[in-house]
C-alpha cells in the first residue's frame, strides 16, 4: 500500500497524526509547542509555514481561533456599536495565518475552526462537524474548510451527548439558561476528538489512494 504523506499542522496532541500512523501513513504533527502524544519523533516544534513548501499529499490544519472565534464577539464589541482595534488586528493576522493554508500549494487541504466572527472575513466553510456524530459524546460546533476532499460522513451517532464548551454562563446567575460544559482552559477546549482524527485518517487516506 502507498504511504501517504501528511503534515498535521498547529496540532501538538499528535491526536490526528497518530490516527494517520495508525494506518501506516508518514504523519507529522507541527507546532510551536513541544508535543504531548508521546511521539517527538513525529513531531516539528517550529513554525510551520517553510513547510508548506515542502511536498505533501494532504495538509490537515488546526489554526488559532481564539481572536477570530465567534466565542470571543464580547471582547471584539466591549460596547454596543464599538470595535476594539486591538481586537480587530490580532484577528486580522490570525486570518493571515488561516489563509496561509488556505492558499498553501497542497491540492488537498483541511482546515479546522470554530465559528468565526462575520468581520473577520473568512471564505465560506464546507462542512460543519459534531463530535457526537463520530463515537464521542460531546457537542462542539466545528467547522471544516476543505480543499480537494470529500465531506467526512458520520460514523457512530450518540443519541446522548453533553456541551463540551461553556456557553451562557453569565446566565446562570439570571435564572437563564446555558451549560458550564467540560472545557475550561484553552488546551482542553481546542481538544480534537478521536472520532472525527479516524474519520479522517480512514476516510481521507482512502479516498486519496483511490485517486491513484
């Protein structure tokens, strides 16, 4: 079988490189950070962008969000009818760097995200994911940008699932509704879930190879 070859961009859980070398594929996960799934063999702790140069046969991106996230519109509007300029140039550079994967060269690119803000401007996304649709029990709204790939297809539906993320909880004192979720830090709450890193380690690698 042909060894594909696939860079897991801003990914330093190794979760979707691994799910890749789980099917004997020659997956790299790269990031600023040191790695924390255990494979530093595996693993680029630099800036990614030189190697987008380089020649891969599917790029799997998991680019900062916090500035552009719709979760973050409080800080984007402190105030009714306001813009933080702050705000708006840290987003502003953090598309700069979506868009680096988005125009890369790799005729087969997927980009994760959450809901982005509307000012910031991103392209029109392709496919919306939820873990529960993939073995996990948890609800978190993903967003896929997909270039030369198919639409991952749901695996194992959970009929009972819980919020991964905090929403509303400024409502709880008011008697409104909304859920505490299980993310309370950064790290957690851009957890890539082991459903969705095997759909697309079985589902894409399939597809790629079957292009040849």
């Amino acid at each position: 079988m042909k060894r594909l070859k696939v860079l897991v961009a801003c990914e330093e859980s190794q979760t979707v490189c691994k799910a890749f070398r789980a099917l004997g594929h020659e997956a790299y996960s790269c990031d600023l950070q040191e790695c924390s799934g255990g494979k530093p063999e595996w693993h680029f702790q630099k800036d990614v962008l030189p190697l987008l140069n380089e020649d891969w046969d599917l790029i799997i991106a998991h680019p900062p969000c916090t500035y552009m996230s719709k979760a973050g519109a409080r800080w984007m509007y402190p105030t009714a009818g306001t813009i933080s300029q702050e705000r708006y140039d840290q987003a502003m550079q953090a598309k700069a760097f979506f868009m680096e994967f988005y125009n890369c060269k790799c005729e087969h690119v997927a980009i994760e995200n959450p809901t982005p803000l509307k000012i910031v401007g991103l392209p029109p996304y392709t496919q919306v994911v939820q873990p529960y649709d993939f073995g996990d029990p948890y609800s978190k709204r993903t967003l896929l940008w997909l270039k030369g790939l198919p639409c991952l297809k749901p695996t194992k539906r959970c009929k009972v699932y819980t919020p991964w993320m905090p929403s509303n909880t400024g409502g709880f004192s008011r008697g409104q509704g909304g859920s505490r979720g299980v993310a309370h830090d950064a790290k957690t709450a851009s957890k890539t879930f082991g459903g969705i890193a095997n759909a697309m380690a079985e589902q894409w690698s399939e597809y790629l190879l079957n292009l040849n």
